[in-house]
C-alpha cells in the first residue's frame, strides 16, 4: 500500500498565517543556539565535515563553507602521499587527506589566516584552530552534496532520534547535510519506516497500531526539544510541513490452502536403505483488508517550538487486495 499522506486541508488558515509571519521575519527570530558562537565568531562554531564525490565539504554551524578535494580510500591516499600531493589535517576527530592545492585555495577563500602557501600548510593542519569565515549566502551542507548522501544522512537521523533517542547525533547529521524534510514512520509496536506505512510488515500476519507521520522538525517539536527544532530552522527545515497520527488495521481472511507434490526423489540412506524424499508445495491465498483511519494533524507552532494537533476530517481509507503465500515442507517415507 502506498504511503499515506499528510493531510493538506486542515486548518489552510492557519498555515497561511505561519507563512505571514515567516514573511515579516517573525519565525525566525533570535533563537537558543545548538552550536556555539556566530558568524562573527566562527572558529568557535561547531564544524562539520562530509565526504561526497571525492570531496570534504565543511560546514561551520548552518553555514556551508565549500569543499576541497580529498583522497577517501587507501589506494587514492597511498598515491597521493607518495607523489606529495596531499596533506593530513584532523577534523571532529577524523584525519582526513586533502590536496594541497585546492587546500591552499579553500583556506585563502574561507579562513583569515591568508595568505597561505604550500610551504606554510603544516600550521593549518587542525581545522578546529581556523578561523573560518562563514559567509552568508553559501547555502546550507544539504544544498552542496548529493541527493543520496544527504538521504542516506537523514536515515541515519531518524535512527539517531527515534531509536537512539540521541538528539546530539541527529544534529551531527543534520549539520552534516541529511535531508530534513523527508517524512518518516513512528509505528508503535513494530520498527520505524522511512518509507511506507506499511514497509517490511508481514504479508500473512494481522496489525492494528496507532503511528506517527513526521518531519525531523515536527518530531522534535513533540518532544518538546526547543535547541534541536532552533537548528533545524537555522537549517531552513520546512516549518510548513504537515504531519498526522493514524490508525493502521491489517485484517486477514484466509481462503483454503492448496497442497501439491512439488518434488519426489529416491535415494539410498548412509545404511543401506531405499528412501523416498517428497516437497510438498502448499499455496494459500489470503484476502487483506488495510485500514487506515486518520485521527490528528500535526502542524508545527514556530512561535512556541511545538505541535499543533487539529482534528482530522479526512474518511477512512480501505485498500483490497490477495496475496498468495507460498510454503514449502519435506517428508520422507
């Protein structure tokens, strides 16, 4: 079954004014701050870094401060190191082997150490000690990398603060460039989904659960977790998004099984005798029913950090469908 969206009729009204206020500046107001310092004193702002398409893009707080080209696997940084075309600098802990010339060219651009040569690279070798102009305008890490990483970096997100619980990780990976827009599941009884609703459920098996539908920022917002949801704006996640909380039922109505020979060989056992071994094929078609019943909307409140839950108009949704299950069983006689 395909994923249930939010529901976009709810209190349009309402959203209409959130995007009022965004327009005179008022949702983004002044905001405690997840990283330290600001533009004018980057340095101390946290740093992020992220590998994607053979370069170290760099972030420092929510802004993006490009990339450098950089050597990713033992073979490229061999290479390198041996004809000396890179250096080593440290970065959140990680040695990372970057080429001198775009390093050089990346620090004259973004830092206030220039001028910087080749020669002198061996005092920029910790990034953390850089005092690295975040420049307005450059855009978000997201913006910068590639669709994939950036997904593969929100999965990781999702698994940080659903599962984890761990929101100082989810904002690593938020800085780092995950998608923070994308939707996920919030199931309770079965795993979280970054997909369907439905995703990796068993064919042949009945549920009945109550889920979730989120944005990262509508996520932290129930929470109640204020610094996290002031990053992900500082990040430019969507205020505007729309979730909901449904019910999910899975029913079954199992037809008769079918059971067929599927195989039959004959064979001599390790003492002597003669035995038959049969596959038996048994093929049962199910009827399901799926139900979801929408409950609540979610709207995010800029203004408080929080959810704004609205009673939900939408009708049941039934979907129909068979499905044939398959077993296989082995007998010897």
């Amino acid at each position: 079954m395909s994923s249930i969206k939010a529901v976009k009729a709810a209190s349009q009204s309402f959203v209409k004014e959130l995007k009022n206020k965004a327009a005179k500046g008022l949702v983004e107001k002044d905001a405690t701050k997840l990283v330290h310092g600001s533009s004018h004193a980057a340095s101390k702002a946290q740093l992020f870094a992220t590998v994607d398409g053979g370069r170290l893009h760099v972030g420092v707080g929510e802004n993006y401060v490009g990339s450098i080209d950089s050597y990713n696997n033992f073979v490229t940084k061999f290479v390198a190191n041996l004809f000396g075309w890179s250096t080593k600098v440290t970065l959140n802990g990680k040695t990372r082997h970057v080429n001198k010339t775009d390093y050089v060219k990346w620090l004259n651009n973004n830092t206030a150490n220039a001028p910087v040569t080749k020669s002198g690279l061996g005092a920029f070798t910790d990034m953390h000690l850089l005092e690295i102009k975040a420049i307005e305008g450059q855009g978000r890490m997201r913006d910068h990398i590639s669709a994939d990483k950036s997904r593969r970096l929100f999965e990781k997100m999702v698994q940080a603060l659903v599962v984890n619980k761990d929101f100082n990780s989810a904002a690593k990976y938020a800085g780092k460039g995950a998608n923070l827009d994308d939707y996920f599941w919030v199931r309770e009884g079965q795993p979280i989904s970054v997909s369907t609703l439905t995703a990796d459920l068993a064919d042949d098996k009945a549920y009945d659960f109550r889920a979730g539908h989120y944005t990262p920022l509508l996520y932290a917002a129930e929470k109640n977790n204020k610094v996290f949801c002031d990053f992900l704006r500082k990040l430019q996640a969507n205020p505007f998004a729309q979730g909901e909380y449904v019910q999910f039922t899975k029913r079954i109505m199992e037809v008769n099984p079918v059971t067929n020979i599927f195989k039959n060989e004959e064979f001599t056992s390790s003492d002597g005798r003669l035995v038959t071994r049969i596959t038996l094929k048994t093929t049962t078609q199910l009827q399901i029913e799926d139900q979801v019943s929408p409950k609540v909307d979610i709207i995010f409140d800029p203004e408080a950090n929080a959810i704004i839950k609205l009673e939900s108009r939408q009708p049941v949704v039934v979907e129909k469908y068979s499905k044939n299950i398959e077993r296989y069983t082995t007998r010897y006689l």
